[in-house]
C-alpha cells in the first residue's frame, strides 16, 4: 500500500502520480489502469477522491473511460491539446511565441510557488543542476536543459495542461533558446552566468512559496528577451506596473 501522506489537495496529488505513471510508461497508451477499488487501497484515499482524480484525467486527455469495462490510458495519437503554430524562422515569430510564453509561465511559476511538494522541489532541483553543470558545444543540447528546468516548473503546477502546452509548443520555444544559446565564447559564458542566476532566484522563489517574488523572476528572465526583439522590430516596450 502506498497511503499519500503529502500535505495538499489528496486528488490532485494522485493525479500527479497517474500522470506521472503514464508518462512514464508504467501505464502504457490503451491499456486498462487499476480499478477505482485497488486505487483507494494502493492510496488510502476515498471513492471520492479517486473519483475527482480520474475526472480530472478525463479532462485533460490522459484516460478514457468505457462503460462496464474501466479506465484506460489515451491511445498515442489522441491529443489532449490540439495547438499548432506555423513555423518559427524569424525574429518576428519568435517575439510573437516569446510573448505567449510569458503570459502562460507567469501563472505556471506562480502556482508551481503556491503548490509546491518536496517530489516537485527535487524535480526542479535535478533539471538546475543539469543545465547549471551541462558541458556542452551544442546550442541545441543546452537549449533543452534549459527548457526541462521551466518545463520541471510547470509540473509543480500540479495542472496537466501546462507541462502538455510546453510540450506542444517546445520546438517553437526551442528556436528562441538556441538563438541565445549560439553566442560567441566569451559572450556565451557571460549569458551562461546570467541565466543561470536567474533561474537560481526563480527556483528559490518557488522553494519558499513566495508566489509574487516567483512570478517577478520569471519576468526579469524572459522580459529581457521580448523587449530585446521589440527592440529590434522597433515595436513599443510593455512597462509594468507595481502590483
């Protein structure tokens, strides 16, 4: 039996755990998950909570239920979330992706503060230190270490949705990551420095659930790239104002 003894909402966390399970592989696409009763006893959880969980499963994509025969993963190729974007090739359409990601991390890193667990500290914690140590002469190898770290954030949501648009839209972010990450030598170690300690103040933020200071270092992290492209499109600068 492995009863939940996380603090915290008990259905969100065992959709965490499914969710996690499938992603995974435990549960693979189309298969059949345990019924709601051997749920309750691995968990120690009511009908009720078990219950909320696998709606919120439902919900997002993740399991189909058939009537008189249970729950089952979602096969590969039904999407949960259905988000295409033309391809990225210019500044223009990266300021563009660039500004959506802003106004969709902002609420990810708060609630990643507000909602954190020691298993979602440990999961942004792994990907810090991966891409704060990443020995590496490829842009692209480092542009994804630096997506897992803001992805491992947006799993301490504990809402599925937002991991799942990261996920949809990386290779769109990823065209923005690599730009920054293709630098000379010196500038490139510079910027490693820089972003590195942003990203340190962001994961200190969220491991002491100051949601406010949380969402001000991931503006200072990314507000620097968009007003850059404006910039450069001579587009006008968003300023800000105190909360």
């Amino acid at each position: 039996m492995s009863v939940i003894t996380q603090r915290g909402n008990l259905a969100e966390i065992v959709v965490a755990q499914l969710t996690g399970r499938i992603d995974s592989g435990v549960y693979l696409p189309g298969e059949k998950i345990p019924s709601s009763a051997q749920l309750c006893e691995e968990f120690g959880v009511s009908r009720t909570v078990i219950r909320e969980a696998l709606t919120s499963l439902r919900v997002a994509g993740r399991v189909i239920s058939r009537q008189g025969d249970g729950v089952y993963v979602t096969e590969r190729d039904s999407k949960a979330l259905n988000f295409e974007i033309s391809r990225i090739e210019d500044i223009r359409s990266a300021m563009e992706i660039l500004e959506l990601r802003l106004g969709v991390e902002m609420q990810s890193v708060a609630l990643a503060a507000a909602r954190r667990t020691p298993e979602a500290l440990a999961d942004i914690a792994r990907a810090f230190d991966y891409l704060d140590n990443v020995e590496s002469d490829d842009a692209e190898v480092e542009a994804r270490a630096d997506f897992e770290f803001h992805l491992a954030i947006a799993r301490a949501t504990r809402n599925p949705h937002f991991p799942q648009f990261l996920q949809a839209v990386f290779s769109e972010i990823s065209f923005d990551l690599v730009m920054k990450h293709r630098q000379s030598a010196r500038t490139h170690q510079t910027y490693l420095k820089k972003i590195n300690k942003e990203h340190a103040a962001i994961f200190a933020a969220i491991t002491q659930g100051d949601v406010k200071s949380a969402k001000s270092a991931l503006a200072a992290h990314l507000e620097e790239s968009l007003n850059r492209y404006r910039a450069m499109l001579d587009e006008p600068q968003i300023v800000e104002t105190a909360e």
